[in-house]
C-alpha cells in the first residue's frame, strides 16, 4: 500500500489497489474504523506501507492468540461474518474480491446461530402458510398463503 493510494477524506474513504493477486486493480471502500487506523500512522510520502507480516506476529503473541493463527484466516473470517451478520454471499465476493460466488462459498461459514436464525425463518413462512396468514413474498409483495 502506498499513502498516494489512499482517500481518506471526504464522504466515502477509499483505497486504490493497482494490483492484486488476479493482477487487476480495484477501489477498497474504508469503514471509519480503518480510517482511523490509517490516519494514527506515520506518514513519511513515497514510503509504502509494506510486510504486515512482523506486526501481524507481533499482535498474534500480544493478544496470546495462538502462533499458527495466519493473516489469510482473517479473510475467511471475514466472509463468515458478512454471511452471519446478514449479508450475502455476493456481499462476500465482492468484498474479498473473488471472480466468482464458489470460492466466497467455501470462505463464509454459517454459525449454528444463523443456521437456527434460518430455520426458524422457514418455519414461520410455514406455520404462516398452514394458518392461511399473509406473508412477504421474496419479490417484496404481501400474499396470501394457504395449504
């Protein structure tokens, strides 16, 4: 990363990466979170922020997280928590960046609080249905279900 690639100010902070590992760029929208991560630091123009590796070692023993914790599992963790939190898969595509839905399908795994979450979901969509109630359709509309 290089500080002539950031945008902090303004209403929607982002980061231009000119090259990722698939060898294209793309724009990284910054939560405030980040930007006051970014903003804490040094900056010294025309020298990138590079190597995370020693820091990331460095916070793993701090935080007595356990040494074979890997940066590439926080991607995984990520995914996990848009798909947990309610976001789509697609959501975890575009936000890891992969070309396709599969690969952000083996990254997003659902706790067995989401998976309860959907189940109940289902099955008040069916008692709904068996009790002839009105219920939202996936298109938005109310209509009237009955079995």
């Amino acid at each position: 990363m290089e500080w002539e690639h950031l945008q902090l100010d303004g209403s929607k902070p982002i980061w231009y990466v000119p090259h990722t590992k698939s060898g294209k760029s793309r724009y990284v929208i910054l939560n405030p979170m980040s930007v006051q991560i970014l903003e804490a630091l040094p900056k010294i123009q025309g020298n990138p922020i590079q190597n995370p590796m020693k820091a990331f070692k460095r916070i793993i023993a701090r935080a007595v997280i356990e040494p074979t914790f890997r940066l590439h599992d926080i991607r995984q963790t990520v995914a996990s928590l848009i798909v947990n939190k309610g976001g789509s898969l697609y959501d975890a595509q575009a936000a890891l960046n992969h070309a396709n839905s599969s690969m952000s399908e083996r990254y997003a795994h659902l706790s067995s609080e989401s998976m309860t979450k959907t189940s109940d979901n289902i099955s008040n969509v069916v008692s709904g249905a068996i009790e002839g109630k009105k219920i939202k359709s996936g298109g938005g509309r109310s209509v009237e279900v009955g079995l």
